[in-house]
C-alpha cells in the first residue's frame, strides 16, 4: 500500500534499540504497509502517516506533512514532550501488559531486596561471615509508590499481596481497594510521612523535574524496622537531583537506594553513584520494550484508528504524560 506509510524512528543503543529488529516485527505486524527506517532509508514525505518512535531526532517529525498518528516506542513521553516542533497530530504511548509486568518484577524484586537486608547478606558472604540479620514482617512497613499510573497500581497490587502496607500519591484524588491514596501538593506531605520504602513511577513533566530531592527525602518515615528510609527510582532521571541522593546515602538520610534511571545515560565511568553507599545501580532497564508486543499493539491500534475508531493510551500534551 503506497501513500500511507509507517516511518521507525529509532535512537539506537542497547540490546533492544537495534532499528532492524524493530523494522522486521514491524513488517510482519504491518505485513500491507510499507514500513521505512530513519534516518538511513528514504520515503517520500507526503507519503507518511504513522511514526513509531523512540527518542527520534528533533525536528524530525515535523518533516512529514500527512502524519496522523505518532506511536511512542514506551510508556514515557518526556523525549517527545521536549521537541517543540512535534506535530499536532494525537501522540499514543504504550500500555500493554508485557511491559507492565516486567516493572512489576522490578519494583518487587528491588523493594524485597532492601526489606530483606540482601546488600548487607551480600555484603557478608564475600566477608565469609555467618551473620543472621533481623528479619521483621513485610507489614511492618509502608511503601509508597508515587505515580498511580498504569505502572504504579500494578506494583501496588502485588506489594499489597506480599503484605506490605501501601501509600499512593497521584496529581488528581482517587480511591483504591487497600492503597491509602494522596494526592497533589497538599497530600505529598502526609504521604511521605507514611513511606519508609519510596518507589518512584511518575512520568518526568515539568512539575516533577527534580521532584527527588533532599527535602523531600527528610520527610520520609525514620520509625520502621528499616530505619533510615529507601529510595527506589525507576521514572526518569530527571526526577532526582543525583547530588541529593548522593549526599543523603553518605549521611544516612537516605539508607539505601536502588536507581534504574539517570539525568545522563548511560551513566558517565567517573560519576560518583557508581561508588555510593548501599545503592543498586541499573541500566534503565526495569521494564524493556519488546517488540512483537510492542509491534502487534501498534498495528492494531492502526486498525481501529483506520475504522473509525478512538486511539488508546493518547497522551495529554498539555500535562506532559
Ligand atoms: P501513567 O501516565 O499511567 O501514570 C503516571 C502517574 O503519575 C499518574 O498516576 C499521575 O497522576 C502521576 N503524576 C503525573 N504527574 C504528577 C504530579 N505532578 N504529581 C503527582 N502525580 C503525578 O504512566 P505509567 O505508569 O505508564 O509510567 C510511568 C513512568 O514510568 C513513565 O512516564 C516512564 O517515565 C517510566 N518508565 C520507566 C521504565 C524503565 O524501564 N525504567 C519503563 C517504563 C516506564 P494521575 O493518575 O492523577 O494523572
Ligand atoms: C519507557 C522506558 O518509558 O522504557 O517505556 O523507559
């Protein structure tokens, strides 16, 4: 079909960037559709419709006069959100159960980790030391999960399951079986309060760049089992101000923290997080993308937008996320 193609772009890095793998699950989920990769195939421009990209070069998608549909390649839209040249056409990021689960696994695995002392069990088995630590139940604390989204409630759910008492914090007020929920400016306080273990899934808008800070980390619950509380960030970099979190691993501030994300990524040889204590380093890669799920979602959100139907997961520009 000619005059109605998907353009990919890509900025490739990483096992699960690579553009030619992208472009052959695309073909086979688009199988009538040509389907084009930038920046090194060619296209006539007025024959594009759809993008499916992921942090693509600024600019480039205003190149195409016929867009209708941008796909983001991910659940979060902050690259996009930062070209002021994007298109007015709806943008549709991802929500599928694929990608949604493994962040579950993430968050679980990660808040178990810190609840169950395992940096310190480590820590003493290349020690060669014997040394039973205090084991408390996982209801004796509160983890506090900011961002309600699609991500957020998943992990909430399974934390809930594994007896952990669960705090929430959303921009609007909302009300879910087994989660003490907060909202907005007024309830970031109250919420903090509560949490001895911090997870972070907000999206990275203007009102949450750097949200992540020393202040914030103050007000966090002292008076668990746990101690000093724990921040795990699997957002966006630009959440947390890294000196922060830095400065409050060293003076106990914070107890431990586990980062997937960073303001620079990959995360630079000389940054000092590498040598902090008790914190977990990831390489953004708490929840990858795959693409035949990923693919197969797009083609039929193409389906129902070419039947008349509305788009899903759409993203609201004005908010950011
Ligand atoms: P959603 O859009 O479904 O949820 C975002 C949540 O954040 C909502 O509950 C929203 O509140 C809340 N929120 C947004 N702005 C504010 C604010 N100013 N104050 C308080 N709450 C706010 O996103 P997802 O759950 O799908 O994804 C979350 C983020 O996870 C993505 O944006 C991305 O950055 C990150 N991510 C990271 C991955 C990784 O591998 N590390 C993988 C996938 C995603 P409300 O519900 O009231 O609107
Ligand atoms: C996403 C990501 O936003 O992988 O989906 O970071």
């Amino acid at each position: 079909m000619t005059g109605n193609a998907l353009v990919l772009a890509i900025k490739s890095g990483g096992h699960n960037w690579s553009p030619a793998r992208w472009k052959q699950r695309f073909s086979t989920a688009c199988h009538n559709r040509k389907v084009v990769v930038l920046p090194d195939e060619t296209c006539p421009p007025d024959e594009v419709s759809y993008a499916a990209v992921w942090k693509p070069a600024p600019g480039i998608l205003g190149t195409f006069p016929n867009l209708r549909v941008i796909f983001n390649l991910g659940a979060g839209v902050d690259a996009l959100m930062a070209d002021p040249t994007l298109p007015r056409v709806p943008v549709v990021r991802v929500v599928v159960d694929d990608l949604t689960a493994r962040m579950t696994e993430y968050v679980v695995l990660h808040v178990l980790l810190h609840h169950r002392r395992q940096l310190q069990l480590l820590k003493d088995q290349r020690d060669r030391l014997w040394q039973p630590q205090h084991q408390w139940a996982a209801g004796a604390l509160t983890v506090g999960i900011m961002g309600l989204g699609n991500l957020g409630r998943d992990a909430a759910q399974v934390l809930k399951r594994l007896g952990f008492r669960i705090a929430g914090w959303g921009a609007t007020p909302k009300s879910i079986d087994g989660i003490t929920c907060f909202a907005g400016s007024d309830g970031l306080g109250p919420f903090l309060r509560k949490t001895n273990i911090l997870v972070c899934l907000l999206p990275l808008t203007s009102d949450t760049r750097h949200i992540l800070n020393r202040s914030l980390f103050a007000q966090l619950d002292r008076t668990s089992p746990l101690g000093a509380p724990v921040l795990i960030n699997a957002g966006r970099g630009g959440l947390q101000v890294e000196a922060d979190v830095l400065s409050c691993l060293e003076d106990g501030t914070l107890g431990a923290a586990t980062l997937d994300v960073f303001e620079t990524e990959p995360l630079p040889a000389q940054s000092p997080l590498w040598s902090a204590p008790n914190l977990v380093i990831t390489p953004h890669n708490a929840a990858d993308t795959d693409p035949d799920a990923i693919s197969a979602y797009i083609a039929a959100q193409i389906d129902r937008f070419e039947a008349g139907e509305p788009l899903q997961n759409l993203v609201d520009v004005t908010r950011g996320y």
